[in-house]
C-alpha cells in the first residue's frame, strides 16, 4: 500500500529530492516543518490521493508557510 504524502526538498536546479513518506496529513506537516528548521531549502508536501501539492515550506520564511489548500477538507490546517 502506498503511503499518501511525500516530502520532498527542491533542489537549487529546480528538481525535487524524495526525502521520506507520511501516512498521516498532521504528522506529514509538523515533518516538513522540522525538516525546514534543522536544512536550508524548500521543502513540499505532495498529496497523492488529490495528486496535488498541498504545503510548502521554507525555511528562510518558516512563520509564514504557504498552503495550498484544496476544497478538500482535509487539508485544512490544524487548529
């Protein structure tokens, strides 16, 4: 079974470098975040149930994560 989300970091020639999945949506965020924290790079988050980019973090710019919500209601952010 495939997990549904991968986090993936961007390389500077555009490409992306698999870095680890997440079968959890929460736990895929607080991953990427930390991730981010501790490497310099943007770093994605891909949904492969809505094949879609769900979250993008850098971590020159970590207190403002741009999220790419979809009408699906999963994806919003924890409260």
């Amino acid at each position: 079974m495939q997990t549904p989300f991968d986090l993936l970091r961007r390389d500077p020639d555009g490409s992306f470098i698999w870095i680890e999945a997440a079968a959890d949506l929460v736990l895929a965020r607080t991953r990427l975040r930390e991730l981010a924290s501790h490497a310099p790079g943007e770093y994605v988050l891909f949904d492969h149930t809505i094949q879609k980019t769900v979250e993008k973090v850098s971590n020159s710019n970590l207190s403002s994560w741009k999220s790419l919500e979809a009408s699906d209601p999963r994806l919003a952010k924890p409260q």
